[in-house]
C-alpha cells in the first residue's frame, strides 16, 4: 500500500484490476453498441453476432492489459499509481490507438476477417473506423480514472 501526501492510499494491484473490470464492461458495452457499423449486424446469424461480440471484447480485455502493462514497464515506477500518472496514461492510449489502426487495416484490408458497413465513419488516410478508435480513447480513460480513485 502507497500512501500521498494528503494521507491518501492506494495499492497498484487494486487499480490494475479495477482499470481491467472496467474495461472488460466498458469494452464488451461498446462491441455490442457498434455492432450496426460493421457488415456482421446484417448479415450475420445471431450465433455470429454472439461469437463476434464474446471474441471481441474478450481481445479487447486482453489488449487492455498488454497495453497498461506495456505501459507500466516503460514509464511507470513503483509508487505508481500515484507517480507517474501521465506518462503511462498518455503511453496507454498511445499503444491501444496504435493497436487498434494495426488491427483495423489488418482484419479489414488485409484478411477480410470483417468489412465495416455504410454508416461507419472511416479516416481517410488511415482507412481506420472511427468507431474503434474512439473506443480506444474514451474506454482507457474511463477504466484509468476509476482505477486511480483514492480508496
């Protein structure tokens, strides 16, 4: 247990599992709420849409922790969480958004492994959905804030 100056205390293994129970509820909230902008919505089976839904937001649990961990490694300290804040914050995001336009071009360009349908918002030069990138934004900062709650 770390404690600041204010009497304050917190431990890192507290805030990693609240910041990986809020993703997970986070994530699997936001798959299933931006089902419409891919192809599967309406041409999936509901046994596709079920599978699709599970594996994404199980990916998106585990990219979550690769990346705080990532993240950790190389900016964090050991009286993380509270030192050190921002720079894993900024390297959490940095490293899931980069993930995520990999992973996009990667499944949509390259394998077909999903195609988006007409309503997703696509970046031109990246080709990327918005609807995933914003989810690799608004989700960590969420799931960051409330891991880093004074307890």
């Amino acid at each position: 247990m770390i404690t600041d100056d204010h009497g304050n205390s917190t431990s890192w293994l507290a805030a990693v599992r609240v910041y990986l129970l809020v993703s997970a509820a986070a994530h699997a909230t936001w798959e299933v709420a931006h089902l419409p902008f891919y192809t599967i919505w309406r041409n999936g089976t509901w046994r596709d849409i079920a599978f699709a839904t599970v594996h994404c937001s199980a990916g998106d649990v585990m990219i979550a922790a690769l990346v705080l961990l990532l993240a950790l490694l190389l900016f964090g300290s050991e009286r993380w969480p509270l030192d050190r804040v921002r720079p894993v914050l900024v390297a959490t995001l940095a490293f899931g958004i980069g993930y995520t336009i990999f992973s996009e071009w990667l499944n949509v360009s390259v394998r077909g492994s999903w195609t988006y349908s007409p309503l997703m918002p696509v970046l031109p030069i990246l080709e990327t959905g918005v609807t995933p990138l914003v989810q690799w934004i608004i989700v960590p900062l969420v799931a960051m804030r409330m891991a880093l709650r004074p307890r």
